[in-house]
C-alpha cells in the first residue's frame, strides 16, 4: 500500500470535523471519495497535506509517517494537492506558469543558481501534452477557459512528481466536454501516479469510478466498493444521494 491511515481525528472549536478509523490507497490507484458537504473530505486531504494537523492518528506514506512535518516536507516525500478553485499566475503564460513548478520543486535557493536546459524544456511540454494544453503553451494563463485553468493546475501538480495526487473537486464549473477530458486525463494519470479525487458530480464519478469510491458522512467512513455498490447502497442513498439522485445516474 502506497497509504495507510488509522485512527486519524481533528476537532475545530470542540466540533470533530474528521474521526476515520482507517483509510488505504494502493499504488496507482485512482480513489473518488463522495459525501454530503461537512462530511469531511476536504479535512481529510488537508490533514495527509499537512495544512491542518491531526489531533491525533496515524498517516504512513510510502512508509513514512507523516504527521507532524510540514506541507513542504510531504510534498517533498511525494504529495501533491491541487485545491478546487485554480490559483495560477494570470499574467504568465502557461509555458512560464510550469517552468516556475519545475523552479519550485528544486527549492528556493536553487531556483537562484536555475538555468534552463532541453530536458525541462522536454519536460514541460511533455506535461503539456499530457494535459492537454500543448497548442496554448504561449497564451496568458488568465486568458484560458476555466477547464484548461484546472488542468494548468494538474501540470502544476504533475511537474513535481508526485507519488500522490489530491485533487479537490475538478470538474466544478466545466463544460460537458471539459468535464468529460478531465476524467480521460485522470484516469491516464493513474497509470503513472495514484489519485485520490473529491467530487460531487455523479455522472463524473461514474466515469472514472476505475477503483474503489469511499463514501464519508459525519467525518466517518460510512461505506467503500465499486459505484454501482455505493450508489445502490441504501444508506448512502439515505445520507447522501437521495433517492431522485440516485435514479440520475442509473443511465
């Protein structure tokens, strides 16, 4: 197993935003985890980030436990987090916006001494193809689509070699179509990295539902399976879906 979690609990102002007695992620797997909103799936990525810190549990990844460093050390062991809303440089173009990832990943006083070579250069437009925005490398990040933003962001992500990837609701505010090549770049990315997704949109999550999808409500694990299992769980019908969003995504 790539991650493996026990016992993990945060409480915010005597509230218990997250209790998840346990919690795994094997290598290249791609993992959707769905809930009801509060049910503590941002919690849960913030804290194997590290930008919130656990009361209490364990977080081993790839054999390290992680609780108790910094973001900067996790993401120096191999996580990497892209948030809902994008954060890219506006006035950048896109090409600049993953030259500064690959900047980032070699630290900040390296960065001082970085001189570009042809393998970067390779890198980058590797990347760029990968996610589909090799023919507006040049364009200013400000000025793409909200999809093509999203998947700058997983370039981001992906040019600092991430073992996982966390990625917080990606098909927000997309287009059918950009929702739609945003679960194919998903999925091949699970080929190469392990994936862990929240998301809301069910017919999203049909798509690529490849491995597990992990149900939480409450700040608990209520259930785990494929997706015709989950959806036709009545308990997460009750919880979660309703019995008219259930119907939704039978087709």
């Amino acid at each position: 197993m790539l991650l493996q979690v026990e016992d993990l609990s945060v409480s915010f102002g005597g509230l218990q935003a997250l209790n998840l007695s346990s919690f795994s992620l094997a290598r290249n797997e791609l993992r959707v985890i769905i809930g009801p909103n509060g049910a503590g799936k941002s919690t849960f990525m913030d804290l194997l980030c590290g930008r919130t810190k656990a009361d209490r549990g364990k977080v081993i990844f790839d054999g390290t436990s992680t609780l108790g460093k910094t973001e900067v050390e996790i993401a120096e062991l191999g996580i990497g987090r892209k948030f809902q809303k994008p954060s890219v440089f506006p006035s950048l173009s896109v090409y600049d916006n993953m030259l500064l990832a690959v900047k980032m990943e070699k630290g900040v006083f390296a960065s001082l001494f970085f001189s570009m070579t042809s393998d970067i250069d390779d890198r980058i437009r590797d990347t760029a193809v990968r996610v589909g925005l090799h023919a507006v490398l040049d364009k200013a990040a400000g000025d793409l689509s909200h999809g093509q933003k999203q998947w700058l962001e997983i370039a981001i992500v992906v040019l600092q070699h991430p073992k996982l990837l966390l990625i917080d609701e990606p098909a927000a505010g997309m287009s059918d179509r950009e929702t739609e090549k945003t679960g194919e770049l998903l999925i091949e990315l699970s080929k190469q990295h392990s994936v862990i997704v929240i998301e809301h949109d069910m017919h999203f999550v049909k798509q690529i539902a490849r491995d597990k999808v992990t149900v939480f409500v409450n700040g608990q694990l209520l259930t785990e399976g494929t997706f015709s299992q989950v959806k036709n769980d009545q308990r997460v019908i009750d919880s979660y879906l309703g019995r008219s969003s259930a119907k939704t995504v039978n087709s």
